[in-house]
C-alpha cells in the first residue's frame, strides 16, 4: 500500500442516504472518494434498507480495498433505514426495526431487553452492509 492509499484508508465520509441516489451529483462524489481517493469507509445516512444495501454494494464494487461501513443506528437499523414506498407501482419498501429511545430501555431495569435490542440492531445491520453500528447511544 503506498502511503497515499494508508492516508485515504483513515478517511470515513458520511454519506446522505435518500438524498443521494445513485447517479446523484453527491453520490458521484462518493464514488469518486471510493474509487480515486482510496477513503477507507463510508458513513451511510437514511434510506430504505433494499437502497442502503444497493448503494453499499455499488460502493463496494469500486473500492480497491473492502470499505468500513457505519451507520448512526442509536435506538436500531430503523433509526435510519426507515420505509419507503416505491413510486409510480406503490410498493413498499419496508424499513427495519425502530426500537424506543434507550432512556425507555434502560426504565424497564431489564438488561435482557437492551441485550436482544443490540441483538436485532446487528443483524439488521449486517443484512444492509454496515459493519459498524453506532449503537446504542453513546453521546
């Protein structure tokens, strides 16, 4: 790796979801980062997860080295990966699980219940792509 490349492998730009569909000016710039800038990752924003998923992979597909994928994920997948319905045809999207905020998680004083959400958080996660769920919420 030249030390051009170990340089952009420390670079993780954030990336908007719905607002930055394939083709987009500001999806090209991602690309453009992935492919010729060599950044390390990728923050993914909203979306639905079928176009979470699609964008991830299109990204992937340019990288030379396997990207770092995170996402804000605070109170589940669904806190970004929520629904959306396809138009002209009405089909639905779905979206992933939003769960309550962790203050209400932490109220119930059971710790299963926290455990199960970071559980659900990580395998939807993965499902899309991302690799690295900023969950639960730690600021």
């Amino acid at each position: 790796m030249t030390l051009e490349e170990k340089a952009g492998q420390l670079l993780m730009p954030w990336m908007l979801g719905d607002f930055a569909p394939a083709g987009s000016e500001d999806f090209e710039r991602m690309a453009e980062a992935v492919r010729d800038d060599g950044v390390g990752g990728v923050i993914v924003s909203v979306g639905s997860p079928s176009e979470v998923a699609a964008k991830i992979n299109n990204l992937q597909s340019l990288a030379k080295y396997p990207l770092l994928v995170g996402a804000d994920l605070e109170s589940g997948a669904g806190y970004r990966m929520r629904g959306a319905v396809y138009l002209p045809n009405n089909i639905e999207l779905g979206g992933a699980t939003l769960f309550p905020s962790l203050m209400a998680v932490g109220a119930t004083g059971d710790d299963s219940l926290a455990w199960e959400m970071g559980r659900v958080t990580a395998v939807e996660a993965r499902a899309v792509g991302v690799h690295l769920p900023f969950a639960p919420v730690l600021d």
